[in-house]
C-alpha cells in the first residue's frame, strides 16, 4: 500500500452541501460521546470561571485607598456579575440577543 496513498483523494474544501438540509445546526437528542469527552474541559473550565471563579477574582481584589478633598476613600470591589450579551436597547433590530458566529 501506497502510504501517501490515502490522502490523495480528499476533497480540495469543505463540503457545504448540508447547509440547506432543514435539521442543519439542530443539535441531535444523544451526543456522540467523543464529541462531549472531546469538550468537556472547555465546557468545566467556561463554567467553572462563570460561577466560581468570577467570586474567587472578585475576593482577589485587593481595596483601593487613595485621598480626596482631605479625606481618605477606600474603595472595594464585593461583587460582580456577567451578563448574557445583548444589543443595546434602542437599537434598530428585530433580534436583541447576541449568539457566537
């Protein structure tokens, strides 16, 4: 057998003949299992940093003290809080959330 052999027919692009079939993007009921093994560190990590994480950085933050008009001010961070995105309000469109692309 040839050992470059098998890779001298692969496709020259990527095919985008699915793009039209209506179930195209719908996630399947079962994901394959190497697939979520495969992102499952990513997914963990994003949700660990959203929920956990954001508190343990906010506690990291040292106060800030710094003098005003004679007057010492100490300014501390206690909490913090992310937000879906969204199109500011006001805007013309039809769709304010945002989605990744």
């Amino acid at each position: 057998m040839d050992p470059g052999g098998r890779w001298r027919n692969l496709p020259s692009g990527p095919s985008l003949k699915h793009l039209t079939d209506p179930s195209y993007g719908i996630p399947r009921e079962q994901q394959k299992p190497a697939l979520q093994e495969l992102t499952r560190a990513h997914v963990e990590s994003f949700n660990y940093a959203v929920r956990e994480g954001l508190s343990h950085a906010v506690q990291a933050v040292p106060p800030f003290e710094f003098a005003f008009k004679d007057e010492r001010i100490c300014l501390t961070i206690v909490d913090a809080v992310i937000s879906p995105p969204a199109v500011p309000k006001g805007s013309i469109c039809k769709e304010l959330n945002v989605y990744p692309a």
